[in-house]
C-alpha cells in the first residue's frame, strides 16, 4: 500500500474545523490517523485491524505526541495534510497504522474507511465514513 508522504511541519487545521484535545498513548505523529482506545488515549488506526474500534477513526492529529502527553486532533473539516493530494481524490485509512492513502492503494482484507475527499492539491476534507466492509 502506498500511503501519501505526510510533512508533519506543513499540518494545519483550516477555518470551521472541528477539533479535540486529549492524550496520547501512543507515539504520534502529526497527520496520522488516530482512535480513541478504551482508556480514552489517542492511539494509531489501522484498516487491516480486527477490532472494529481500532478502524474507527477520531480525527487526524494535529501535533506530534509521546505516550502520555497532549495532542490535538481534527475530528473533521478541512486540514492542509502536508502532503500531495490529487484533488477530487477519496483518501481512506491505511493497513500502515496511523496512514492514508487513495483508494486504489487500499488491499485485498483491508476495511475501508472513508478519511476525507481532496479540495486541492494540499486540503484534505475530512468526513470519516467507517463502513464496516473488508476489501
């Protein structure tokens, strides 16, 4: 699977965003996609995943985090991802725990997991959409 290269520098909520803060319980890295575990810790999605919570994504992290301290994520609107989108492109949640990437990139087994839909080269609208169906 081929996941867009994220500049974890370059990532930026956009105005009407919606966002979160909480903490980390995992190493984190800004512009992964991340769930909330059992514990209430932001910790990295994964499409390939058999726990259906660890495919449900909260939001896309805004800054990097170690275990155990602050982060912000983005629950939706639009984020300038750091990376080269294709605009007009669906992105979904990545069998690369915590990635992104288009949907011809998503595997055979993998849950598909709607991210957000690309406004432009760098704006990602995010709109999680998780459907509960394997590749």
């Amino acid at each position: 699977m081929t996941d867009i290269v994220i500049t974890a520098a370059n990532v930026v909520a956009g105005s009407g965003a919606t966002t979160e803060t909480g903490i980390s319980g995992d190493t984190i890295t800004a512009g992964q996609v991340v769930y909330r575990n059992a514990a209430g810790r932001y910790v990295l999605a994964d499409a390939d995943e058999d726990t259906a919570i660890e495919r449900a994504p909260r939001g896309i992290a805004l800054n990097g985090a170690s275990s155990g301290q602050p982060c912000i994520i983005l629950k939706s609107g639009p984020i300038t991802i750091g990376a080269t989108l294709t605009a007009g492109v669906a992105y979904y949640l990545s069998d690369t725990p915590g990635g992104i990437c288009p949907l011809a990139d998503v595997t055979g087994g993998d849950y598909l997991v709607l991210v957000g839909l690309a406004l432009s080269t760098s704006v990602l609208q995010v709109g999680f959409v998780v459907t509960g169906v394997a590749t």
